[in-house]
C-alpha cells in the first residue's frame, strides 16, 4: 500500500489546560503557546512528510497514524502512507523511497531505527529529511537517528500488566509471556514483566514466547495448545506484548476448556482490544493502552518542533490502564484518550487558538 493525500477534523469548542493522564518533562502543556513557538507562525509553509508503516494489521500503528493523519489535515501538510506488511525489507524500501523523494520529514512507524540506520545519509548537506518515531526505540526522546521517539516507558507499561495479574485472588499465579524479540522496546517490556514477576512469591513465568507480531495469527493457535498440554492447570495467565497476541487468544482456549485463562495486554489498546474488554465477557481482562492519538498529534508537533529550528518537546504521555470498569464510562465508540483536549492544546500552541482551521466536510 502506498497513498499519497493531501492531509478536517470535527471542530471542538472548549480549551482546557488540564492534560490528565499526560507528563511532560518540563511542565504540562501550557495555556499559552510558547515564545518560541508564537515566534514561528507565520513563518510555516506547507509540508511533505511520510509515513511508513511497519504492518498496519497492528492496531497501534494504524491508531497513532490515524491522529497523525488529523495533525497533519490541521497544518495543511501533505501525508503520503507506506505499509510494509510486517516485513524489513518492504520497510528499507519505502525509507530508501523517502530518501529519493522530496519528503520534509518522515515517522517510523513502529519499527526499530536500526532497520534503516546504514541507509541514512551521513554526509553534512545532504537535505536529508527529519526523522521521528514511533516506538522506533526502546526508550522516548530523541536519539542519533531521531529528533524524537514517541512513546510511554515500555518498563512502566510491563509494570502496570503485571500489577492487575498480582491483583488475582488465585493461591498460585502461572504466566506465560508472549514476545517479539524483533523490536526492542517489546524487549523492554518482556523482560520488566518477567523481573516483576519473579518478586512474586505466588508467581512462576512459565515459559516465555518469542512470537513475531505479524505471525501470531497464524501461529497462536498451535502455541497454545503446545503450551496447555506443557503446563496444564498451571497455567493461569497470559501476558503480552501487543494486543495483536489476544486477537487469537479466546477461541482455541475455550476449545481446550481453558476459558479459566485471564490475558492481559502490555500494549497498546487497539480498536479491536477495546471493543472486547469493553464487553466484560472476554478472556482478554485488560491493555495498558497508549494514548495513541495524542502521540499522533505529538508526531507533527515534533516535526513542526524540528522545522522551526526549535528544540524537541520532551514530552512522554502515561500509559493507562484499560479495563472493562473504565471503557463502561466512555462513549460507546469513545477512544481512551478522547478526555484529554490535546487538539485544542496543540492548536493553541500552532495557531494561537483551540479552533480548528480545517473546513468541516
């Protein structure tokens, strides 16, 4: 997939400068735009960025896109979309077509910088594009690639899964850990879930999978049949790294009367994810979801951040704890970070007004 579009957004009227949920380094978002930030409108002119996807089938890519792609609207920017389908070579393709291209900037789209480090020019002078991502790195803020990572701390995140298996009733606590060892922050994550774990007294990591995101459709099944015919009644919990893992989860486990077997998501709170556990009968009891719109805006204002010569925002959203209790209290078809007023923030600080300025269709 490859689309090229010229980047409206439903118009909200209320600003507010409480940004719950959100830490910044430095400070909230303020009700003012900074000076630094008032000093550079006027002085925009219309940019080209691309996104390249590493598989929109992982619904935290297509999430974080989807608020890059209202960002992008809102600054008159044009957005040209690459998906790689899960695969590296399909990624270093569409950056090697950035590269040739006329793009001012581009976001990696949830794949490890390291896929495309030898590719990116090193000579002073070269024009070469601004580079942000999206869990591109283990860690957020910037790197020698990157002008920004964006993303909550995958420790914190692996941190707050755990919490909610400790929270059981259950004597004794049996957890297998569903990995990619493909991206380091899934690393990350993995290995804070075991340490925690480990100072469990009533815990045992039983196995740890190392599962490839983009085959866990195909291959979850056949794992978990592997893994109750290991571990039988041991076996109370299931923990991962993506909520792409829990898409294939229900169905086999019922079907090896399993449906005892409570999973728990360390990532991210996708569409798909929200829908089930908002329903309270899934076997899926939870996802420390990102506020994944937010970070789709946070994107554009990084790169803006970087056109204008002005220093990176710092800013590194809390993951959030999503759990049928709290999607009950949303909109039916409410995203987690909808309380947050991070479009009317943002505009404030582009615009100097929480209005939008893109036409309603």
């Amino acid at each position: 997939m490859h689309v090229r579009r010229a980047a409206g957004l439903s118009r909200r009227a209320v600003l507010t400068t409480a940004a719950v949920l959100l830490s910044v380094a430095g400070g909230a978002f303020a009700s003012q735009a900074s000076a630094a930030s008032a000093a550079s409108r006027g002085k925009e002119r219309p940019r080209r960025v691309t996104f390249i996807a590493q598989d929109f089938r992982n619904g935290g890519i297509a999430a974080v896109f989807r608020g890059f792609e209202e960002a992008c609207r809102e600054l008159g920017w044009t957005l040209t979309t690459s998906n790689a389908s899960g695969e590296r070579a399909r990624v270093r393709a569409f950056f090697e077509q950035a590269l040739a291209g006329d793009a001012d900037g581009v976001v990696l789209g949830g794949f490890n910088e390291s896929d495309i480090a030898d590719l990116v020019p090193q000579e002073p002078g070269t024009g070469k594009p601004v580079l942000v991502g999206w869990h591109a790195a283990a860690h957020p803020g910037a790197t020698p690639l990157l002008y920004a990572n964006i993303t909550t701390d995958p420790a914190m995140v692996a941190e707050k899964a755990v919490e909610l298996v400790i929270k059981s009733d259950r004597p004794k606590l049996g957890v297998v850990i569903f990995g990619d060892s493909r991206f380091e922050i899934a690393n990350v994550k993995t290995r804070r879930m075991a340490e925690v774990l480990q100072r469990c007294g009533r815990c045992e990591v039983l196995a740890i999978e190392d599962l490839p995101i983009s085959d866990a459709a195909r291959d979850m099944p056949a794992a978990l049949t592997r893994l109750q015919q290991r571990f039988g009644t041991r076996w109370t919990h299931v923990l991962a790294i993506n909520d792409v893992y829990m898409d294939s989860l229900s169905f086999p486990l019922r079907a090896m009367q399993r449906s005892d077997i409570v999973g728990i998501a360390a990532g991210d709170g996708s569409r798909t994810a929200l829908s089930r556990i908002r329903s309270g009968r899934s076997m899926q009891l939870a996802t420390i979801a990102e506020p994944m719109g937010l970070q789709g805006w946070q994107l554009a204002d990084e790169l803006r951040r970087a056109f204008a010569a002005m220093p990176a925002s710092g800013r590194v959203a809390q993951p959030i704890a999503v759990t049928t209790q709290l999607l009950q209290g949303l909109p039916p078809l409410g995203n987690v970070d909808d309380r947050l007023l991070y479009r009317e923030n943002y505009r404030v600080e582009w615009f100097g007004s929480p209005e939008t300025r893109v036409p309603r269709p």
